[in-house]
C-alpha cells in the first residue's frame, strides 16, 4: 500500500484500500478518528492536513472512475504552461461514460478520443500538452486566449507548432480552427508571443510593409536575438513585451541598441499599447524609416477607418 499512496500522492480509493488488506471495519475507524480523511465519495487521503495540488488532481481522478485523466487548466498547469490551476479541478473521461453525481470542485469533460489523446506515461494520468493546447482553446470565447495558449506553450518550449498542428489534424470538430491554422503557421516562422503575433498581422501584413525576418540570431562578438529584422533596409525592431524588459534586460536591450547604432542600423521599439492600440501608426513609423532607407514599396490602408495613410 505504500508503493500505491506514493505514486497517488496519499489518496486512494475504497477499493484500493480494501485489495490492500484494510477491512471495511478498519477503513471506517481510520476516517472516523481523522488519521484518514474523506476527500470524495470512496476517496480517502492517508494523511491529515492541506492536501497538495497533485493530491487534489489524483482524488478527483480517481472519484471520477475508470479512463479519467486530468485535463484543460489542471492538465496545463502540471506540465508547466501556465502558472495559476484555476479553482476547479479539470477531468476528462471517456464519452461512453456518464457522472451523474456532481463532484465537488471538480469540473468533468466528456471525450471521443481519449485513448489516443492521453499522455502514456505522465502522472498523475493526464492529456497530452498538444490535447490540452486543443482543449482549453475549445473551451474559450476569447480570441486572445486562443493566442496565449498557443504562443505560450511554444515560448515555454512545452510544444511546438507542427506538433499542435498534427494534433490538429486529427479533431473533427474544434472552435477557432481557421485562425488556429493560420496562427500556428505564424508561431511556425519565429512569431513567439502575442505582441509579436499582432505586430505581424496587423502592423506588416494589414499594411503591406516588407517581411522581416522573426527571432533572428545574431553572431559575432556577442549572441543577440533580434524581434524582427529587416536586413536589406538596416532596420531592427524590437517588441518590449516580454518577461526580461527590466534590470539586466533593459542593460541587454541597451546594449544591442547601441550595437545596432554603431553598425549603422536604426532600431525602432515599440510595447502592448503600441502595437494593439495604434498599429497604424506604428505602420505609418515603420514605412517612414523603411522608405528612408531605400524601401521604394508603399503602405496599404487596412481597412476603411485605417489612419496610417493619409
């Protein structure tokens, strides 16, 4: 029974703990003296005090019977693509099955797919980081959540873009689809947050500026990585939304500011209020410098309402 409360974190099952030689008579005794606790119908926890999260996600596993897997929220926040579990316990089981008691703190998915979507080894029994990925952004309203899942789990480097997309491949029916092929393909060319994301699409794309070159490397007496590069024009632009702006990453950034300036290059930057509050104008900079540096295309309106051509 050690072995088995170790791998489950301290929470088993009635019938765990009766195949492990406790009788009906002693499983009561423990509950009734407090040394076991009753977590959920037929769960015990072997230990008193605050439960750990892994504690908590294993008790609503295992109330919720046999194939279930934890998923959504509580599946991302253990492998680490997020860093708040939320208020519910999030598990998946199989759709042929059905829970009709509600279970406390517990929110349960239904799945078609499960077998193929769960993670084959990871414990506590969860989906698999691309499923997960799929799920929560099925799961949203919010556009801006489909970004965040998608890039976040890329930037973390907890996934890839192909891997999402082959899990992609293989759901018939998912919310968002169209803008989550077109995202991945994005994500794919080095576009690794959200801010970086909408400066492509709104800033360059909407507005017919030249493709820059995405998270490019930069080698000679000092690696540095550039946002987005435009080479032929000796233009840099660097997107200040990340973790790392502040202390040693303001020095950094400072840094390759200065390198770029001694190398004859212009380096434009631009944050969140830039880029999703005034894309046009941020066009309208970009096409400025550009042209002065030998551009010779020209800036397309993104729409009716679009200020950055006069």
């Amino acid at each position: 029974m050690e072995e088995l409360l170790g791998v489950q974190h301290g929470v088993l099952t009635r019938a765990q703990a009766l195949a492990c030689g406790i009788t009906p008579d002693q499983l009561r005794w423990l509950a009734a003296s407090g040394r076991w606790r009753r977590v959920h119908a037929g769960v015990y926890s072997a230990f008193t005090g605050p439960m750990p999260f892994e504690a908590q996600v294993w008790a609503a596993i295992l109330r919720a019977g046999r194939g279930a897997v934890a998923s959504h929220r509580t599946a991302a926040y253990l492998d680490g693509l997020c860093d708040d579990p939320g208020s519910a316990i999030h598990v998946t089981v199989p759709a042929d099955r059905h829970i009709c008691a509600p279970i406390e703190g517990v929110r349960v998915h239904y799945a078609h797919r499960l077998g193929r979507t769960r993670h084959p080894t990871r414990l506590p029994p969860r989906t698999r980081i691309e499923e997960t990925v799929l799920d929560l952004v099925d799961d949203t309203h919010d556009a801006s959540e489909v970004e965040t899942w998608v890039v976040g789990a890329c930037q973390r480097r907890r996934t890839t873009p192909e891997r999402i997309a082959a899990a992609l491949a293989l759901r018939k029916k998912i919310r968002w689809r169209p803008m989550l092929e077109s995202m991945l393909v994005d994500v794919a060319i080095g576009a690794e947050s959200p801010l970086e994301l909408r400066h492509l699409r709104r800033v360059e794309r909407a507005h017919g500026l030249p493709s820059g070159a995405r998270q490019r490397r930069v080698s000679g007496s000092r690696v540095i990585w550039i946002d987005v590069d435009y080479d032929e024009y000796r233009l840099r632009v660097e997107l200040d939304g990340r973790v790392g702006h502040v202390g040693e990453g303001q020095f950094r950034d400072r840094r390759r500011d200065n390198r770029t300036t001694v190398d004859g290059r212009a380096t434009l930057r631009y944050g969140h209020a830039d880029v999703f509050g005034d894309p046009c104008g941020v066009a309208a900079e970009q096409a400025r410098v550009l042209r002065d540096r030998g551009w010779p295309g020209g800036l397309r309106p993104c729409g009716s309402s679009c200020t950055a051509v006069p």
